[in-house]
C-alpha cells in the first residue's frame, strides 16, 4: 500500500517483527482470544483517535492510503485478519481450510456465524462477487494485480477474458470458497489480511459511492456517523466475535493538521494520534511510540518510452548523484529498496557516486556529455524535502551528464493521482507492504502491475519473479532478492530512507495497541486497561494532571 508520511522529531527506534509462520497448515488454527477477560472497576469502552482530515474513500477497491486502511480494520474482514502484534494471518471469517496436494487450490469453510451488522449472513458468492467486482477493468482498482496469483485473474482484468466464470474463484455453496492458483504462492494467506480481499454485501457492490448511504459491513464495527469533522463507529453486535471486542464506541476526530492533533491529545480527548502531530506542540511526551517499520521512501525512474528505458542511462543517473548528501538527516539511510526481514539475503545497494562512469555509460548508450536526451521532469510533491532531494538531482544530473531537468511541484492532495500520467521522468512515493513479505514490494515492478508507476518492463525480472512462485523458503527468498538486485542495477530505483512508524498514544491506559512492522493497530483488539486507586485515594485521569504533578 503506498502512503506519503510526515514524520517530525524522531530519535529512536524499535525492533522489526518477524516473518510470517508457515502456511500450509490443513486445519484451521486455535482463534487465539487477545481480548481475555479481565477485572474490571469501571467499564471504559469509548475511544477517541486523532484522525487525519482528508477525503476518506470508504469503497475499499477503490482505496488506497494508509489511514484508509487502519479505518478498514474496523468496518470489514476478510478470510483472515492481522495479528495485532506479528502481523502474521489470524482466522477472520473462514473457520477452516484446506490445501491441494500441488498446493494450487485452497477450500475455505466460511463461519456459520459470519454476518454483517444488519444480520444478514455473509456467504461465499459475497466474496466471489466482491473479488471479480475488484478486477473488472472498468474499475480500474489500485490493488487489481494483488490478485493475479489467482488462475485467471490477470486476464480477466486486462480485458483478455470476458467471462468471469474462467476466474478461479469458486462458490460452492453459502459456506465453501474454492480459490485456484496459478502456481503455489507461499504469502497467500497472509496477503488475505489486505482489505482488497473482503467480501461485499450484494446491496453495496453497484453503489457509485459509499458514502451518501448507510455502509453494510461485516467488520467488529460500522460507521454510525460520517461528518467532515468525526467518523463515529459502533461496535457491531451482529460480529460473530463480539464478545471480544471490548469497544462500544470510536470516534475519528478528523485533524486538520498536527497543531489540531496536539491539542486534543493534551486536553486528554485524543488518547490516540494516527499520523501528523506537531510534535513541539505535545505538553505530555509519554504516549510516542517510535517503531521500525516495513516501508521504504523512494523515488524512480519511468522506463516506457525512450531514451529512458535503456537502463545504461537510469545507470549514469544513479551513479552521478551524491548520495551521501541526499540521504543526509534520515534516521534509516536506505541503499536498497526493501527493508530487510529475517531469512531474506544481504543485497548490495545504490550508495556509489562515480562520475565519469556515469558519462561513459550515457555516451555507449549513443549520449555523450548529455547530447540528444530530451527534457527530464522530476515530479515532486510541495515538501521541504521533496524541494531538497530534487535540488540535488537537477544539480548533479545537469551539471555532471550535461541532462536537461525540469521541476515540476504537484499539490499533495493531488500528487499520487498525478503519478499515473505519462508527463514526466522521475517521481517519488513512499510504500508500506501490505504484509511482511519481500513480494509486496516487488510485485508492484512487474510489467502489469496496477501499482507499476514506473511502467517497468524487464524480461529477465518477469523470470525471476515468475520463478519465486514455484519456491519455498531460502530459495525463494535467494530468487527475490536476485529480483531486487536487478532492480537496483538496472537503475529503476532510487531508494532514499527507510521509515519509522510514528504514533502518539496512551499504552498505559489502551491496551491491545502493539507496535508492528506494517503500522497496522486492528480496531478489535483496542481496549481500556482498569486501574484499582487504593482506597481513599481519588485518581485524577492522566491527561489532566499538569506538568510536574
């Protein structure tokens, strides 16, 4: 999932979960109960977060940001959910599964419990439905390609093929989804997690928008209210694990910006901030919570059209930036594209400058000092840093290589959209994988890939990436890092820094909030600890003791 992050005053971090466990497990596993029951004094089961105030697309095909996603934790669930803590595939709605011997065709048994808030049931046709919805090309959906695992879908997506009924995607009957693969895919279940993988309630699948009428959903929670300024969701007493959910009520105060965000956290309405946060603003700094995270900044060369996609000059463009001056100031200088995880091989990154190898390689590539290459526009988003990095590479890239650069700044609110035109050369984003898996940031750089902004087309990466599906284990994990190596050599990426998670909240009072590689917090699990004052002694609330107190 890609996301712009603002992060300010960060000084250390925590350590990265772990791998997901493996996944060929043929019955479905104990639900583990995160929510046990404990003693309580006074019931506290409201909460309010510090949300930020942007155009919050409830249609989860369409959607793609990151609070989008924290937003989905509450209001859908798919056959599987995220572990507060590890991230790693918990049961959602499928109670039991199971796998073909050549581990291509999975069978979920759907909860007889599973309903959404109105009661209605939700069955196997409301994922089938919901999933070939998603590939429609008409749809054109951000996460369109996540499912090209699956026999079928890519080519029902790109147009190839018409007829739904060629998609592997099977409803047996109410409780049993059969899923065919193209070859066995050691991340399926965890990319199940991914809110692209929820059903739809039949009523909901032909709405232009969600957001005019009352939104049918079979999360923990559903939307009560949707103002500009709060979202409030109400526990969903229809989920067929309420009696886990420990929260009746959330409310998402829609900030403005992080000044907003401050104030309702020192005034002890916020007892969460989810993202931007003017940090010298905060009266009270216990609540930061700094996390390493599965994410990397990142800027990239479009390689489509000529001369840029001759991969000796993105080479020449890599080698003359000063790299140590670009990534000056980070916390987490990142000289490859993926952060790396436990079991996944040491790959060499982008960190050399060298000038007259970069003029060498522009001039075999028929270049020389520059000569012929038409104007490179560099699309940045309004950020200090953004105008930083871009500074150095309109110096380097015209003064070293002889290149014509152009700076073009886009709005925010319209940056990532612009992305997806053909108008310019280089842009930047950051990305957050969907799960802990190398694959998420590596599908995004196949040839069909609904989030291949840079238009990469590389037949030897297609091998690499084709050959992983057919692995396991070290091998696999051999085989992406070989596809990343590619990447890297062949200049399409330039990475820049990896990104900690930053949270503003009160794990002293919440409980059930873990930080986790993907910055993913699910709503279910969030509850208020009890406190016992001794007797005689009057507790004051955290947030309204002052300085010193």
């Amino acid at each position: 999932m890609y996301k712009i992050i603002t992060l300010v005053g960060i000084v250390a971090l925590m350590g990265c979960g772990s791998l997901p466990q493996s996944l060929y497990s043929q019955e479905a596993l104990e639900e583990p109960n995160f929510a046990s029951p404990r003693p309580r004094v006074k019931v506290r089961d409201a909460l309010t977060v510090a949300f930020p105030q942007s155009d919050i697309e409830l249609d989860f095909r369409k959607a793609f940001l990151t609070h989008e996603a924290q937003l989905f934790t509450g209001l859908y669930e798919g056959l599987f959910s995220y572990h507060p803590f590890t991230m790693e595939p918990v049961p959602g709605v499928a109670a039991a599964w199971s796998v073909s011997e050549d581990r291509k065709e999975w069978t979920f048994t759907l909860r007889k419990t599973a309903k959404y808030w109105n009661g209605d049931p939700v069955t196997a046709e409301h994922f089938r439905s919901a999933w070939l919805s998603l590939l429609h090309p008409a749809k054109n959906a951000p996460y369109a390609s996540l499912f090209d695992i699956i026999e079928g879908a890519r080519a029902y997506r790109l147009g190839e093929i018409r007829d739904p009924n060629k998609v592997g995607v099977i409803a047996k009957d109410d409780e049993t989804l059969i899923v065919r693969l193209t070859a066995p895919a050691a991340f399926f279940r965890s990319m199940l997690c991914h809110h692209a993988f929820s059903p739809i309630h039949p009523s909901m699948r032909t709405k232009k928008s969600w957001t005019q009428e009352p939104l049918i959903s079979n999360g923990p929670f559903y939307i009560k209210e949707n103002k500009p300024t709060r979202i409030t969701l109400l526990k969903n007493d229809a989920y067929w694990d309420a009696k886990n959910v420990a929260l009746s009520r959330i409310t998402l105060k829609l900030v403005k910006d992080g000044d907003e965000a401050a104030a309702s956290w020192n005034s002890g309405e916020a007892r969460w901030i989810y993202r931007d946060v003017t940090m010298a603003n905060l009266t009270d700094l216990s609540g930061i919570m700094v996390n390493s995270m599965f994410s990397t900044h990142y800027y990239f060369i479009r390689s489509q059209a000529k001369p840029w996609n001759d991969y000796r000059i993105r080479q020449a463009l890599l080698l003359a930036l000063p790299w140590d001056q670009v990534r000056q100031g980070y916390t987490l200088p990142a000289k490859t594209l993926i952060n790396p995880l436990p079991g996944y091989p040491h790959v060499e990154g982008v960190e050399t400058t060298d000038i007259e190898k970069a003029r060498q390689l522009l001039a075999e590539a028929g270049y020389p000092n520059g000569h012929g290459l038409p104007l490179l526009v560099i699309k940045l988003n309004p950020s200090f840093e953004a105008a930083r990095i871009g500074a150095f590479m309109q110096k380097a890239w015209t003064e070293n290589l002889g290149v014509p650069v152009k700076i073009e700044v886009v709005p925010f609110n319209q940056y990532e959209e612009s992305l997806k035109q053909d108008n310019y050369s280089v842009g930047g984003t950051t990305w957050i994988g969907d799960f802990a898996d190398p694959y998420t940031f590596l599908e995004m750089w196949r040839r069909d890939s609904t989030m291949n902004y840079a238009q990469y087309n590389d037949a030897d990466y297609e091998t690499l990436m084709d050959r992983s599906m057919l692995e396991e284990g070290g091998r696999r994990m051999e085989t992406l890092a070989a596809a990343e190596r590619l990447l890297l050599d062949r200049g399409a990426v330039l990475p820049i820094a990896y990104n900690p998670a930053l949270n503003i909240v009160d794990t002293d009072e919440i409980d059930g909030w873990y930080p986790n590689v993907l910055d993913i917090h699910p709503f279910k699990y969030l509850s208020f600890k009890t406190f016992k004052p001794l007797p005689g002694v009057a507790s004051l609330p955290k947030r309204a003791r002052g300085p010193g107190t």
